[in-house]
C-alpha cells in the first residue's frame, strides 16, 4: 500500500519537470541526461521525500468526481472513515472509507494535477499487504517486495471492487476500526518510504516515470 502517494510525492519534488515536459523534448532531455544523470535526478527527488508523512482533519467537501466515487463505494458496503489533508504534499486530500468483513480500506486521492482515484488495499497479519490502484500513472517504480500494486486505469468502484477481491492473495488478512485508519496509512507511508530510500531509485526507473505519460 500508499505506492500510488509515495510516487506522486517522488514525482511532485523531483520528476515533475520531466512527466510535464512535451514527448519529444522530454525524450531528449532523457537521452542527454545519460544514465548518470539519471541516477542523480531519481536520488535527489528520494533525498527530499520526508520520512513520515501527517494527516490532518479536512472540512472541506470532495470535489465532484471524489463524490462519486465515494458514492460507488457507500453503495458496495463501505463507511467513511474521515477525510485529511497531506501536509507534505501541498494539504493533498484524501478520503478513507472501509469494509470491515472484507478487511479492505479505500482511499480516494485529489491530486490538482494527477487528477483523483482510488486505492484499495489490505494488509496482511504477516506484515505484506496489496493494493489495487486505478491511478493513470505511477507504475514507473520497482514495486516493494511483499506489497504488489495492481494498476487498472479508469475503472469506476465497482470494477475495481471487483477486480480487488479477486486478485487479492489469501492469507491472514487485518481489519481496522475507524479511528485507526490514518495512523495506520501514516506507519504504512513510513515503512514504505523506508525501504523506497534504502535501495534507491535507478537510473531505468527514472527513465520509465519519465516516460510514463505516453505509454
């Protein structure tokens, strides 16, 4: 889990220069780069990445395409969980709902530039997890070993419900009150973030992000 918010971070301190830059230019620039420079711009965006990440409570209403997601997902059996704002990404909100008999937690995400979609994950008693993502863009970067992110593009809650429960892996699976919920992706943001910044960002990742856009 928190693949798709660890790379939008990533891509909004440091790669955001290149996934905006038209295909040609940015096709150039990568090739003048070379794989040392490569190399050099993956690490610098991973140098400034914070450690943690805090959510704080958001009052202000979803926008019209997270409101009906939310509303996808209400009527597929998941409860609010509370809105919160990133403070390290720029106040970005996110929504959290959940199903608890299904041990699964939904999060809708408003990016001004990304656009809005929906992660929805489990984490397992043995520490893995699995997330099924309908974000555009963000497979660029090698996946955590243990924590695979499905991406399907576009899919309106229930396909991707649907899809969620059919490739999630068995195994012990764990379930979270409400109030738990934010702490719970906030130590998941850590882990993961901890392990993204000790083996790096490599020279053909950087590559593929810079890419991504046009594939």
């Amino acid at each position: 889990m928190n693949g798709s918010l660890i790379w939008i971070l990533i891509l909004a301190a440091g790669l955001a220069a290149l996934t905006l830059t038209p295909g040609l230019a940015r096709r150039i620039i990568l090739l003048l780069l070379g794989e040392k420079g490569r190399a050099e711009v993956g690490q610098k965006a991973l140098s400034s990445q914070p450690d943690r990440i805090s959510l704080t409570p958001l009052s202000a209403p979803p926008g019209a395409e997270a409101q009906a997601i939310l509303a996808g997902l209400v009527r597929l059996g998941f409860s609010a969980a509370g809105s919160f704002a990133v403070a390290e990404m720029g106040c970005l909100p996110i929504h959290f709902m959940i199903q608890s008999k299904e041990s699964a937690v939904a999060a809708v995400y408003e990016h001004p530039k990304v656009g809005v979609w929906l992660d929805l994950f489990t984490r397992f008693r043995d520490g893995t997890s699995f997330t099924f993502a309908t974000s555009r863009m963000g497979g660029g970067l090698e996946q955590r070993p243990g924590h695979p992110t499905v991406r399907a593009p576009g899919l309106d809650p229930a396909a991707a419900h649907a899809r969620f429960l059919k490739e999630r892996p068995a195994g012990a699976m764990k379930s979270f009150a409400l109030a738990e919920v934010p702490s719970m992706f906030a130590d998941a943001y850590a882990e993961a973030m901890a392990w993204r910044k000790q083996v790096g960002i490599s020279a053909a990742e950087v590559q593929r992000v810079g890419m991504e856009k046009f594939k």
